[in-house]
C-alpha cells in the first residue's frame, strides 16, 4: 500500500524498508508513534504482511485486538523488521511460484480426470 496519506517525515535522514507479519489469529494494529509529527497506523489481519517505509529510529507498536479493547502486546524496532531490495523481490518470486504451481497442480488434476473418464 503507497504511503499517500502519510508521507514520511522531510526531517528524518534514513528510510527503510520494513516487513511485519500477524503471525496470530487476531486482528492487530500496527502503530509508530515516536515520530515527532507523523502519522503511521495500519489495521493487519491474520496472516497479512505489512511492507512499509519508516525513518530508521522508528518503533512499531503492536496492538492485539480484543473484544472492544486493544492490548499493546509488542514493541518492535523497525530497524529488526528492515528488509532489502533483494529480499522483497525473492518474497514476490516465491508467491508467483506459489501461484505458478498451484495452477499447474490444478491443470495436472483435470487431465488426470479427464483421462479416467475416458478410460472408463
């Protein structure tokens, strides 16, 4: 998601790229709140991957949902979470490679079906 709204601060000096997965079955909510004068809170569903540019300094707060309340169950340097250019070029490789043998699976299985049947 392009960062549109809330444009990185002009005063921070380094930028990375960072990559967080809700690893959990809850709903959570990703916030950085210790840049002076800028804005970043994402909604994460389970099993969703946050990609994201953030000032170096930056710290990612994680905010368990639960019923009508949010827990503050993880604070995460985002200089931990920072991936490179090679790294998030891999991860889209693997999910089209994923989706590549999925659909080769699947075309497999309708020819095995359609050969049964014309044995039969």
């Amino acid at each position: 998601m392009a960062q549109i709204l809330d444009p990185l601060p002009p005063d921070s000096s380094e930028h990375i790229f960072c990559c967080y997965v809700n690893a959990t079955s809850k709903i959570q909510i990703a916030r950085i709140s210790n840049i002076a004068n800028w804005y970043f809170e994402r909604v994460i569903f389970p099993g969703q991957r946050l990609v994201f540019e953030a000032p170096l300094e930056a710290l990612l707060e994680i905010h368990t949902g639960m019923m009508a309340t949010a827990i503050l169950s993880d604070k995460i340097p985002c200089e931990r979470l920072c991936v490179n250019d090679e790294e998030i070029a891999l991860a889209g490789n693997q999910e089209e490679a994923e989706a590549e043998s999925d659909s080769k699976s699947g075309q497999r299985e309708k020819l095995l079906t359609v050969a049964a049947v014309a044995l039969e």
